[in-house]
C-alpha cells in the first residue's frame, strides 16, 4: 500500500525536540517500513490546526483525493491531524476510512482506522479529537488569563512603540523602556504640531531638515493619536494604563488632538481646487461671509459674495493684501543687539531654575520608583496566597492611580521648566527675522505664519484690519517706542555704575 505522511507543527510545539518535523518524519518513516507501505510523499508543514483556514492542509487534502487506489494516511498522533473535532475535512477523511477508500493511522496513538473498527475504536478516536481540542482551549484559557494578567499590571503585549525599545532583563524577563533619543523626536513632534503652526506635512520636512528623518505622513499621523505617550496603552479599542514612563503629558496630547481636529475642518481650504494662499483667512468687515478667491486674466483677486446682500464690496488683488500683510511683518522687527540681550537672560534664569528642576524630578523618581516596588511586592503577596483577589484588585487601583499622578506631575514638570525657554527662544527668533520668512515662504508656510501673528482678518473696502495675537502686538508696537533706542542717560554717573556692574 502506498503512504502519503503528514507532520506538522505548530508556532509553540517547534521548541518541543520530541514533537519536531524531523522527528515525526523519522517515526513515520520506520512505521511505513515495519509495514511494507510505499512512501509516495511527505507532507511536513507549520500550521495551526486548530484554525478553520488552513490553506496548506488544504493542498494536502486535495492531494489525497487526487489518489486512484487505497492509501494510507499517517500521522504521528491524532492532533498532528487536527484540533478542532468539527473540523468538516477530518470528517471527510474519516468517512472515507470507514468505506476503505484510504486508511487513516495514527502511529504514536496506535490507532488504525478503516472499516474493520469496532465500536469502541471510534469511540476512542472521538476522544482522540474532544482531547486534542480540550488541549488546544486550554492553552488558549491559559494564555488569555496571562495576557489579561499583564494588562492588569500595565504590561504591554507587542512590539514597543517608537520612542520605546524592547529589552531583555538581567533575569531573562522582557520588558520596555524609554528610548532616550527617540523620546525626544516624539515630543518635539508632538510640541510642533500643538502649536498649532505646523501642519504634517510641514512636520515631516522639519524633521527630514532638523533631525535628517524620513517619515511618510501616516506614521506621524499615527503617532499623533497613540495614547501610549501620554501613559496609557490602547488594545482592541480598550483603554489601559500602561506601567512605563509617559514622554507627553495628557494636555499636551489633548492639545493635539484638539489641533488635527480643527486642521481636518479647515482642509476644505486647502484642498478645494487652487491652493490660494488667503483661501479661508479673511472675512468681509460689513457682512461677515467669508472672502471668496478668483482668478482674472493672471490675476488672484478677493472679494465678498455679498450673499446676504448688496453692500458696495471692493475686489482686492491677492498682491495687494500680500504688501499690507507684508507691512505688519516688516514692523514686527526687533533689532539683533536686543534680541540677544533678551535671549541671554532668559538663558541665565532658566539655568538659575535647573537646581530646583533636579530636585523636584528626583523626588518624584524616587516616588515613582516606591510605587513601582510596592506594586511588585502586591503581586508576590496574591501570588502566594496572601491576600484576597478583590482586595488586591483594590489596592493595585490604588496604586495605578498613584503611579498615574506621578507620571502626569513629572510631564508637567519637565514641560514646564522647558516649555517657556523654548517658547520665547522660537518668537525672539521669529522677530528676528518675520518679514523675511513671510517673503520666502511657500503657501502653507505662509497661512500658518499669518494664523500664528494675525487673527479676525477682515476685508473693509480695500483695507485689511486684524487683531495681532499676544505676545507680537508688543514687539510690533515696540519698534516705535523710545525703549528700541539707544540714548544717553539722564544720569551718566548711574550709567557708568551700571555698565560695571
């Protein structure tokens, strides 16, 4: 009789030596010799069988059916076969062995099926099949309750997130921790997109300029809605808090989120035929409509609609509201001497500030190492019987509270002590050199520039009237104050005491 051999293997039984592809081959192999079986193929896959498409199980059934006289089907044990007892193709199978159109054996179990089987062989076989999928649910019950056990400790389940590394603990544990260089790209990318000054696109060629990093738009999409940043994990639509330092702060993320929602509102100005630069910015100064873009022999002009009625409205050429747009930012100038004084104090105070900064960050890392500890000790003491599942569900909330205030306090402490000195670096720098950035800007450069200085934009007539957002109404106020001006003191004895000290 000829024999067709079938081994498999699943993801976790390859570790297992006795269970391997080699070693149900060479068990199969002698059975068909002690036989005096033919051995017509080898069929030796890694596959789940307890899955219901199983592609290259698939293939081996019809190589089966494809056979012209009685074969004989072996297997090492009745779960190489399957693990699923309403598997319909192990039912074809078995209905085949009972009419003699192919024998099925089972070599480790000692089973041979075919028409001669008595009663109590099939029964045998059926318990075969309840025990192989028992088996199986019971390493999925298993590895359930595991899984939900490290959600329950903040543990997360795949692949660390960018910003994060997978690490392998001194005691052979896997664990995550904070990617140090990487968490620094994800809060500046998170920092530039909450000012609300940049848009993805303008995201992407900041880091390619800045940090030399490619990235395709989707992935910093994605990484602008993971929660994993700011200290929770989400699975399966699910929110958990995670146990792994936060490198956000919930605001921070929330500022985001408030952003993209916003900015996807606003793309109908963006993508709605020409991208014209003012596109959405302006509204008429007497009824309120939004200004209306057109194009004229070459020309871009804006106007009103004056749905809500005739009132007189006047066509501005696009030209013309780029000079008077262009006039605010040539005021809003600061002269270089100034800037530098400006900048260099800041610098001073906010080294002044970085001894209190250290000594509050290594308290709460010594807090936050505490609840760390106290939360393995609870662990050990349910693992051991020494307290109560309710009673430990109650405490470990407790300290998933704890560890969450910790984590935020920290956010907001590093955010804070750095937050501003960036902030009034970036518009010392800004001021520095507005106008030349608004000349050479492109088009999306350019609305987020006139967004960041400029708001209430209206048309009156052939005039732009705006409100200039804090901090620039000083700075472009400040030019014609006498405090730009370098001028001889009133007290030259003061001045010179001044100077030296």
């Amino acid at each position: 009789m000829k024999a067709i051999l079938i081994a498999r293997v699943s993801t976790e039984e390859q570790k297992e030596a006795g269970n391997s592809l080699p070693a149900q081959v060479a068990r199969l192999e002698r059975y068909c010799e002690n036989k005096g079986f033919e051995i017509q193929h080898i069929c030796s896959f890694d596959e789940s069988a307890y899955k219901t498409n199983r592609e290259e199980f698939d293939q081996i059934i019809n190589l089966i059916l494809e056979q012209q006289e009685t074969i004989a089907v072996c297997c090492d044990k009745v779960d190489r076969l399957t693990r699923n007892m309403f598997d319909k193709r192990v039912s074809m199978l078995y209905e085949k062995a009972l009419k003699d159109e192919l024998e099925l054996h089972f070599v480790s179990d000692g089973q041979v099926l075919n028409s001669s089987i008595s009663a109590a062989e099939k029964f045998h076989f059926s318990i075969s099949l309840g025990l192989a999928k028992y088996y199986s649910d019971a390493v999925s019950d298993n590895v359930r309750r595991a899984m939900e056990q490290k959600i329950r400790k903040g543990e997360w389940l795949a692949k660390a997130p960018y910003g994060y590394k997978n690490i392998v603990n001194p005691d052979g544990t896997k664990g995550i921790v904070v990617d140090d260089y990487e968490a620094s790209i994800v809060h500046k990318v998170f920092e530039w997109y909450a000012t609300g000054i940049y848009s993805m696109d303008m995201v992407r060629r900041k880091l390619k300029d800045d940090c030399g990093i490619v990235w395709i738009n989707s992935f910093v999409d994605k990484m602008l809605k993971r929660h994993f940043y700011y200290g929770v994990m989400e699975i399966k639509g699910s929110l958990y808090p995670h146990c792994y330092p936060p490198i956000i702060s919930k605001e921070l993320f929330d500022t985001v989120q408030n952003i993209k929602r916003g900015f996807n509102k606003k793309n109908m100005y963006r993508y709605a035929g020409r991208p014209y630069v003012y596109r959405g910015l302006i509204r008429c100064a007497t009824c309120g409509l939004s200004i209306t873009p057109e194009q004229h022999k070459g020309h871009v002009y804006y106007h009103c609609t004056q749905y809500k009625g005739k009132h007189g409205a006047k066509w501005l050429r696009e030209d013309e509201i780029t000079r008077q747009l262009g006039l605010v930012f040539k005021h809003m100038h600061m002269p270089k001497e100034i800037a530098e004084q400006i900048a260099d104090t800041l610098n001073e105070v906010h080294t002044n500030k970085v001894k209190f900064h250290n000594e509050q960050l290594e308290k709460l890392n010594r807090e936050q190492r505490e609840i760390t500890k106290m939360m393995d000790n609870l662990y050990l003491d349910k693992l051991k019987g020494g307290i109560t599942e309710s009673a430990y569900q109650k405490y470990f909330t407790s300290f998933c509270a704890k560890r969450d205030e910790i984590a935020m306090r920290l956010a907001k402490l590093e955010d804070a002590e750095t937050d501003y000195f960036i902030a009034a670096k970036y518009i010392l720098d800004l001021s520095s050199r507005a106008y030349e950035l608004f000349k050479s800007s492109e088009v999306e450069e350019k609305r987020q520039l006139v967004k960041l200085v400029l708001s209430n934009l209206k048309l009156d007539g052939e005039k732009l009237v705006y409100d200039v957002q804090k901090p620039f109404d000083l700075i472009i106020n400040l030019p014609d104050d006498v405090r730009w001006r370098p001028q001889g003191d009133s007290n030259p004895r003061f001045r010179r005491e001044r100077a030296m000290s």
